[in-house]
C-alpha cells in the first residue's frame, strides 16, 4: 500500500512552529514492506550485526577517508557547478530507510537527502534564524551550510571540519554561487580553543558528532568555554531511542558497533542538573537510514 508524509504531519511529529521544508514535494510517498521484503530486511541487519561486521568503525583512523570522500564532492561540484554534487554519497546506498520504527521502501526520489532536509530547515528556522553568526562543525559536504544561508538571515556561517578538502568546497561553493561562506579547520578530538567565537553565535552539527564515539567532552569543554547563545545538533541519540522496541533495539546496537556518539544526552543532562545548562529540546524524528534512526535532535544553551 502506498503511503505519503505531507508538511502537516511532520509539523505536528516534531512539534514545528515553522513548516519544514520538503524540496517543493508536496508529500514523500513511500510504501511498508512486503512479508518476504521485512524478513530479508530483518535477516540482513541481524546478519550484519552478529555476523562478520565489515563496515568501518567510526573514529580518528578515518581522516583520509572523510578527507577523500569530500574530495568526490568537490569534483563533482567543479564538473556540474551544481549544489545537488554536495550531496553525500553515503546517501541512498541501501534501498530501505526507517520511518516511524518501521522499515520502508520510498517511492520519492531522494527521499533520505529530503527527510533529512526537512529536520535541517526546520531547526534553521525556528531555532538558528536568531543568530548573526552560525558555525557548523563537521560541515563534511558543506551540503547544509547552503540550506543554513538560504533558511537564516545569519551575518556569517562559517563550515568547520578536520578534512582540509571541506574548505576546498567552501572556496570553490564560494567562487561559484558569490556567496561568502568561510571556513575554518577544526577537530572534534583536538579543539582549537583559539577559534574566536563573537556574542549572538549559534553552533550547528548534524551526523557529525556521531564519529566522535566517547570522545565528545572536549568539545563540550569548548562549547562551555566559548558560550554560543544555542547549540543545535542531529545526532543519533541512544538515549532517545526504546530499547523494548525490535527496530530501536537493533539501531542502539548499530550505534555501538560502529562505535558511534555515545553518552552525549547523558553528560548534557548531567551538566543541567548542576546548573551549568538548559536543554531546550531532546527528541527522536523517527526517521532513519537502514541501520539506524540517526536524526534525533538536542537543543541547549550555555548558562
């Protein structure tokens, strides 16, 4: 049967004040899998999970292949001038994503790229658009600061990451589209504390923390160093997640076998009750990509 997800339904999910933005769709459609379809499903991520695990394990040992990936951006977008090359290529590599705790199957093209998309115009709207300055760290692509300067009336965005070639991106985006987005090298394991970070600034990650595993304090040791007006991140969130629900349980072990963010809501719920913060917003969206629901999103502020 197929099914769609209009503008409405995701206001009300997320609990929206402004309309997310679905690409000019006026709905995604998709459909629920076939009996056969969700046992294969089913079998592939538990053989993936309890079998030989072949993919990479997240962490400082994956520089060069960030470094190089962005590099396949970077071509592309010197070949078509074209902002859709920012697209990462980890995008739609598996036919299925997960909507609602539920595998699916879209029948929208791009539909992963456009879910996503939704949550990021979303946040940029009705939690970035009120900040001069935004900083989006783990900018990868550079694919939502593109979003973050047509969503907010921001006075700079600046793009951080530890790959060199993201700012090979920002150069080039730049050279293209007139635009002045800046760029600034950045590791989440090694912060540079020298980075100047002026009032009404607002800091951004989306599935970019998720490669820091544990390792996430000293970032959090920067980001209370340097006191941003808001922090705003799309990560997956362990925490969020139903560990009595099959496809939740199964996305949590995802999580720790790729050794992904991990403990992240825990500290900054820790950090609220001593005081030193405020959450404003810890929620699921409830989508996902075939292995896991990575688009939780947590708002907080400094005290």
């Amino acid at each position: 049967m197929e099914c769609s997800i209009g503008v409405n339904e995701l206001k009300k999910l997320w609990d929206c004040v402004s309309e997310p933005d679905i690409g000019g769709f006026g709905e995604l459609r998709y459909r629920f899998l076939t009996e056969t379809e969700y046992e294969e499903y089913m079998l592939s991520v538990i053989n993936a999970l309890v079998g030989g695990f072949n993919s990479p394990i997240a962490g400082n040992h994956r520089r060069h292949d960030w470094q190089s990936g962005w590099e396949e951006n970077l071509k592309e977008l010197k070949e078509t001038k074209d902002i859709i090359s920012l697209i990462p290529k980890y995008h739609g590599k598996h036919k299925y994503v997960r909507w609602r705790q539920r595998p699916i199957l879209p029948l929208t093209p791009k539909f992963d790229v456009l879910i996503l998309n939704a949550i990021v115009s979303w946040l940029a709207k009705d939690y970035l658009s009120f900040y001069k300055h935004i900083y989006e760290f783990g900018c990868g692509s550079c694919y939502h600061l593109q979003q973050l300067r047509y969503s907010t009336k921001a006075k700079t965005i600046t793009g951080l990451d530890w790959a060199d070639s993201s700012g090979n991106i920002i150069k080039e985006f730049n050279d293209i589209y007139g635009s002045d987005l800046r760029w600034r090298k950045f590791d989440f394991l090694n912060p540079d504390f020298d980075v100047d970070i002026p009032r009404n600034s607002a800091f951004f990650t989306v599935a970019a923390l998720e490669q820091v595993g544990v390792h996430f304090r000293e970032f959090l040791h920067f980001c209370m160093l340097k006191k941003p007006a808001l922090c705003v991140h799309v990560e997956p969130i362990e925490e969020l997640l139903d560990e009595n629900n099959l496809m939740d349980k199964l996305s949590i072990h995802y999580f720790r076998k790729r050794h992904y963010l991990r403990g992240f809501l825990t500290d900054l719920r820790e950090m609220e009750r001593a005081g030193d913060i405020e959450i404003l917003r810890a929620q699921r969206t409830y989508t996902g990509s075939y292995f896991i629901e990575g688009h939780s999103v947590v708002v907080w502020r400094p005290l």
